[in-house]
C-alpha cells in the first residue's frame, strides 16, 4: 500500500469498520453485524456447537442484505490493505486491522500521541499496534469477550434506556493497572470492566469481568483470586470504591454437571483466597446466554429488594402465631462485616431464631458469605444488641426471581468449617418473582409460615 492509499477518503461505513477493529480488537463477521447494527437483529447461537454461526448465503430478508453488504465491504478493505484476517475454524475469520488500517484509522479518529484513555464513554487510548492486534494464539477467549460486549450493548439498547441506567465496559488494555502492597509490584488485570450508572441520582457501581473456558487448572484459578485478595487490600488501603462483583462467565450453553462441578472449584479458590471480601464482594457465575437475566438482576436488584421487603413477606409477620419482631437492620456501625444487614426475630419458647435476609439468585457467594459472617458476628453481638441477645441460631433466608425455581446451593462444607459455625442451620430459599415459594435446602416446597420456629425443620 503507498502513502496516497492511506491518506485516501474512505467511506462512512468503512470507517465505522475500522474504528470497531481498533475498539473491539478482532471480530467475527457475526459480532462485527451485531455492533455495527446493535439491536436491529438477533443471534441465535449454533444448537450443534453452542457457537455463533454466520452464513452470508441465507436469504432471509433485511438480516440477509446486512450480512452480504458487510462481507462486500469486509472484501474490499481487506484488498485496499486494510483489515487481515485468519480462518479459526472450518467456517469462520476473525478481522482485525492490518497496520496499514492502524495507522489510517488511528489519523481518522484524531487519537492524541500517548493518550492513555479510559475506555469508557468514547475515551479512545493510544496503543502500539501489537496490543491493538487481537490475541491470535488465544482468539477463542478474546471471541468470548466481545461475545459479552455484543450482549451489553443489545441488553442497554433495549432496556437500560427507559430505566434511568447506563452501561459501559472496557477491556484489559484500560483496566489494567499496576501497585505495590508491601513494597513488592503486582499486576491487576481482569479480562474486561463494566460500569453501571444511575442516571437519576448519578451513581456507580462496577465490576470486574473474567471469562472462563473450563481450560485453567484450579491452581491458576487460585493465582487469579490471590492477585484480586491482594489488588482489594491496595484499593482499601487508598480509599478507593470496591467492585459490586466478580463475574466469571463461561461459553457452556447449560448448567450440566460439568458447569456445577467448575462452579465448586471456583468458590473453593474464591473463598479460600478472599474470604475476608467475600460478603463486600459477590461472585456470580453465569452463562453468556445468561448475561442479559445477571444484568437485569443486578440493576433492579434495589427496586426489587424495596418491594420484597416492604410488601411481600411482612404478610408473615402479620400470622397470629407467629411471635417475634418485625425487619430491623443493623449497620457497620455495629461492627458488622459488610454495610447493612435485614433481620428478624422469631421467638420460642425455649429460644429465638434470627433470621438473615440476603438475595441468592443462582451462582452467586455473597449471600453465604454473609450467613457465615453474620454467624460469627452473632457470639460478640449477643452480648450487646437486646433484640438478639437470646437469639441461638441463625437461618438465612435467600431470596431470589428465577422463573424455573432453581436452586443452586454451595455447600457450608465447602467454603467454612462447620464446627466453627454451630449457630449456622441450613439456609431456605424464597422466590419473590411472583407470589412468595419457600422451599428448603433440598428444594421442597414448605407450605407452612417458614417464619415460625420448627426446630425439626432446619437442623443440620
């Protein structure tokens, strides 16, 4: 390519080509449609491969036009010199720019020398061309992440615009940072980061993103949540916000048996490396068809939460037999673990039972992380706290919204020693999607006022 082909005019959708490329790094013809076109289509992954398939022979309709027009234009940037490609499997390239295409595209977009960017809200940085290249030797981990970005982009067109929220993520090339904790230098860097904003009271809240493709063995898996451990000690140090959460999404397409036994070895290391952030910071664990039910749960979690407390399960407090006190809360001002805690006490003849109300919405560890703290905290706060100064053993109660009534439990086992934590019974669960189900630890539906004391219901 000479000089006079770069500097030549290109036209307004071939630009938009380009600047994807250098944002999303390398794509699938099938990812680049759904940023280019974002909520106009749908993909709906191969049932055989559990992989988004493109075929740009399919005659059907508007969806068909987009996808030969953008494989004309893919063909002629890719003569002009502008974008490579390589085959990573029997049907599909991954584009990216060429660095004829780099230097054309990094001039169009007037990116200041050495600007570093933050990757949020159109903050482009300035990089090297081998760190805007995709990882060729890991493409498949790198697919799965813009995967994601196509989800958030499709899931904030469509709903996050009517609800006062927006979302914005960037990758590790932003994210990245390097600290010091004790004088030695460590490296925190997550795949991705997303941001969530309240547009109405101008708050955030962000998450770390990792994608997992089952092919780390379980020693890198605890490598990874020492580095976290480590990263959250600095951010605390320096007074710096928290993540809401750790996301760990996978490309299976269901929750076999598989999926759950990669779940147990990923809280093993999770709890076992962060313990003492584990009921700050949650993990959750999903499916990249999921993405879109994960985010919804986190953004309506506080409208949902309002709701269940103020109006659902007060109809059990109002039960002639039962006896006990109402939703109280307590604070970190008490010494607690985490900033607030909802309550109540149901009372017995021979003894009180508090309970713990914390949402478990499928893979997720922060709602036992807090049962386990809330234990602990329970032998000092007895001691000072009149309304649970009898109180003798500690159920939680995890609400969640799944349609299908899911249960996914982790083990007490797994993540705390049961002789530490005595008081501890076994959780129940209550889905508040529509009219409250109780069920119990193994998923049996209970059809009495859970809230009542049975001291043969929950043992050990």
């Amino acid at each position: 390519m000479f000089k006079s082909d770069i500097e030549k005019d290109l036209s307004p959708f071939k630009k938009m080509i380009l600047e994807a490329l250098y944002k999303y790094r390398g794509v699938t013809a099938i990812q680049l449609l759904e940023i280019l076109y974002k909520d106009r289509f749908k993909v709906k992954p191969d049932p055989k491969f559990n992989k988004r398939s493109i075929n740009l022979e399919v005659k059907t309709g508007e969806r068909s036009t987009a996808q030969k027009n953008l494989a004309k234009y893919l063909s002629e940037l890719f003569r002009e010199g502008f974008i490579s490609s390589d085959l990573i499997d029997q049907k599909r390239k991954v584009y990216y720019l060429s660095r004829e295409g780099f230097i054309y595209i990094k001039g169009q977009l007037q990116i200041k020398w050495n600007h570093i960017g933050t990757g949020y809200n159109g903050d482009i940085g300035d990089f090297p061309y081998e760190i805007v290249k995709p990882p060729l030797k890991n493409i498949f981990h790198h697919l799965l992440l813009v995967d994601f970005f196509v989800k958030v982009i499709d899931f904030s067109q469509r709903f996050l615009q009517q609800n006062n929220f927006t979302i914005d993520f960037r990758d590790n090339r932003y994210c990245a940072e390097d600290f010091k904790v004790n004088s030695r230098s460590h490296k925190h860097r997550p795949d991705a980061e997303m941001r969530v904003t309240n547009t109405d009271s101008n708050s955030q809240f962000f998450y770390w993103i990792e994608f997992d493709r089952s092919t780390e063995y379980s020693g890198t898996i605890f490598q990874k949540f020492e580095k976290y451990n480590l990263y959250l000690d600095y951010l605390a140090k320096t007074n710096r916000k928290l993540p809401e959460a750790i996301l760990f999404i996978t490309d299976e397409k269901d929750h076999d048996r598989g999926t759950r036994m990669r779940w147990e070895t990923i809280t093993e290391a999770f709890f076992s490396c962060m313990s003492k952030w584990a009921s700050k910071v949650n993990l959750i664990y999903g499916t990249l068809t999921e993405v879109e039910d994960i985010l919804s749960n986190e953004i309506a979690h506080t409208q949902i939460y309002e709701k269940f407390v103020k109006g659902k399960l007060r109809y059990y407090f109002q039960n002639p037999a039962y006896k006990g006190t109402e939703f109280f809360e307590l604070g970190e001002n008490e010494n607690l673990d985490w900033e607030l805690a909802l309550l109540s006490v149901s009372h017995h003849e021979n003894y009180h039972q508090v309970f713990l109300y914390e949402r478990n919405h499928r893979f997720e560890t922060r709602g036992y992380a807090r049962a386990i703290s809330f234990a602990n905290f329970l032998k000092e706060a007895k001691k000072h706290i009149k309304s649970l100064q009898y109180c003798r053993d500690v159920i939680p109660v995890f609400y969640h919204f799944d349609p299908d009534n899911k249960i996914i439990p982790v083990p007490y086992k797994s993540i705390a020693e049961p002789k530490k934590f005595a008081n501890l019974q076994q959780p129940i669960w209550v889905n508040v999607l529509k009219d409250p189900i109780w069920t119990d630890a193994e998923g049996i539906v209970i059809k009495r006022n859970p809230l009542i004391p049975d001291p043969t219901l929950h043992t050990k």
